[in-house]
C-alpha cells in the first residue's frame, strides 16, 4: 500500500489487470448487486436536473420506480441510486440483452454533459475509509470475471482503463503519480527477476 495525496492505495489498484467485456458479462455491474451505485448529494442534483430531457430513454420499469421512489435513496447511511426490484439501477436500459447506463446514452448525445455518477465511471475501484483515512481499492466481484480475465489477457492495468474516470475524481497530478509509482514498481520487479535467473544460470 502507498500513499498519493490525501489518499491510500490499495496493492490491488496497482496489480489489477481490467478490462471490461460487455459481449460476456452483458453489464452486469449495472444490475447485479446489494444497492444502487453510490451517488453524491451533487450528482443527486445534476440527476435530477437533467431527468426531464433523458426520461424518453428509460425503461417503464424504471421510470415507475422514480415516480414512487425518486431517483435516490438511503442505504446503510449512503445515497445511492435506486433499483427494479432490487436488481437493475432505474437508469439502465437493454440493448441487445446488454445493460447501458441511460444517462451514459444521453451524454454520447449530447443531452448533457454529465457522462454517468463517478462511482459507476470509476467501478471496480472503490474509495472506502480506511482507519480514518480514505483509501482506493478494487472491488473482486464475480460479475466482472469476465473482465479480469479480459485484462489479464491483454495486459491492460486497471489504472490505465480507467484513466479518464481517475483524472475526473481526483486530477491529473494525481493520475501522473499513481502511474509512475505503478511503473517503477514493475520495472522493480522485472529487474528482480531477472537478477534472479542470472544468478540461477
């Protein structure tokens, strides 16, 4: 684990390969799951503000769930987007038997300029406290198998396919420090390895 800003990072967040595949997993991160994906009280405004000119692309499922419930709710003392059934979010709609995010659509658009709540833009990496302090770490989860698998197939570090999401939260110089301590540890790593056949030979 080290420390960038104010921030712990995980060991996970620097070993993690991650790519999505929508073709297997059919966006299971939009459906699957205990709740909602956490929201801020801003985005709960920007949400709210931007509903009338998205509702066309909803689904009637979800659009009876806002009408009864609001776009938002509590749980375990967080705001969170509200779900169908306790599955998929309100905002998600099905195209070819695949989850999209409703509010993603409306900004690819050109309805808005809010692509989608930065929790669902930055999933797996998650921000919990961590002994008082707010760490990032990757959440495993069995719906995004198919995207480890993905990732590791094609190497592609989780940071760097999230990098559009991780420079949106916390910045730039943020985005900068995390890669390169993440590259200097795996050139670590590569020296060290083959220091160690070196030897062996």
């Amino acid at each position: 684990m080290i420390g960038i800003s104010e921030y712990l990072i995980s060991d996970s967040v620097m070993s993690t390969r991650f790519a999505c595949d929508l073709k297997k997993c059919k966006g299971a991160c939009c459906v699957e799951g205990l709740a909602g994906p956490p929201v801020s009280s801003g985005e709960i405004e920007v949400i709210q503000d931007l509903f009338p000119k998205i509702r066309h692309l909803l689904r009637p499922e979800g659009l009876a769930v806002i009408e009864e419930k609001g776009i938002s709710e509590k749980w375990e003392g967080t705001d969170v987007l509200t779900c169908v059934n306790e599955k998929e979010c309100v905002f998600v709609i099905f195209e070819d038997g695949i989850a999209f995010c409703g509010i993603e659509k409306a900004f690819y658009q050109g309805l808005t300029d809010f692509k989608k709540p930065v929790s669902c833009h930055l999933f797996p990496i998650r921000v919990r406290e961590f002994f008082g302090q707010k760490a990032l770490n990757v959440v495993e989860s069995d719906d995004c198998r198919p995207a480890f698998l993905n990732g590791r197939r094609e190497d592609i570090p989780v940071h760097r396919f999230l990098k559009d999401a991780i420079i949106r939260r916390f910045g730039e110089a943020f985005y900068t420090g995390l890669d390169d301590e993440i590259e200097k540890r795996r050139q670590h790593a590569a020296e060290k390895k083959k220091s160690g056949k070196t030897r062996r030979n």
